[in-house]
C-alpha cells in the first residue's frame, strides 16, 4: 500500500468520528436553550392563597404553545404562595397537570 493510500484511508476513518465531537459540543448548547425556552417571563398580578393560585401577567410559553396573556395558574406547592406578592416580576416554568396550568417553579428577577 502506497502513502497517498494510507493517508486517504486515514482521513475517511477519522472523518466521521470529528464529525461526532462536533456534534456533541453542539449539545450542552442546545440543553441551555430548552431550559431558557421553558421559562417566560411574567408580572404577578394577584395571589390568591384560599384557593392555591396566582394570576400572572406572561410573555410566550414556548412549552404550551401558548401566547402572551393576563391568566390564572395553580402552584405546584402552596408555599410558593408566600413567596409571590402582586407586582413581582418573575421568570416561571408552567406545565399543564392534571388539565390545569401549573406553576412548577421560578424565581424573582430582582429589580
């Protein structure tokens, strides 16, 4: 086997396995970009402890293919409750559970 012969057949084995690192650097990226995705950004609007929900003012819920709008949330735990006051801005994941939309958790942008 020539040199020139070698060197090509080392250049094809090594091909797809630089295409595969390639691709998996690309990962945590994409990863990053599925979280982000499921958090929007809201403005609470009321808290309603008596009856375990919130009212949030919200951006697109990319997850629920659902647009901008002022709408009713349960929480996933009532002691998220007390945490939330009307007027706080938050970034928040929903998730639909047992058919009602439901905070699952988020956090207060600080001002």
């Amino acid at each position: 086997m020539t040199r020139k012969a070698i060197a090509v057949i080392m250049l094809s084995l090594s091909f797809p396995l630089s295409a595969f690192a390639v691709e998996a650097n690309r990962q945590p990226a994409a990863d990053a970009k599925a979280v982000s995705a499921q958090l929007a950004d809201g403005e609470v609007r009321k808290v309603d402890k008596e009856t375990g929900k919130v009212t949030i003012k919200h951006g697109p819920l990319v997850n629920l293919d659902m647009p901008a709008m002022t709408m009713v949330f349960r929480v996933k735990d009532p002691a998220m409750l007390d945490q939330l006051k009307a007027g706080d801005k938050i970034n928040f994941e929903a998730a639909k559970v047992g058919g009602a939309y439901t905070v699952m958790k988020f956090e207060t942008i600080k001002r």
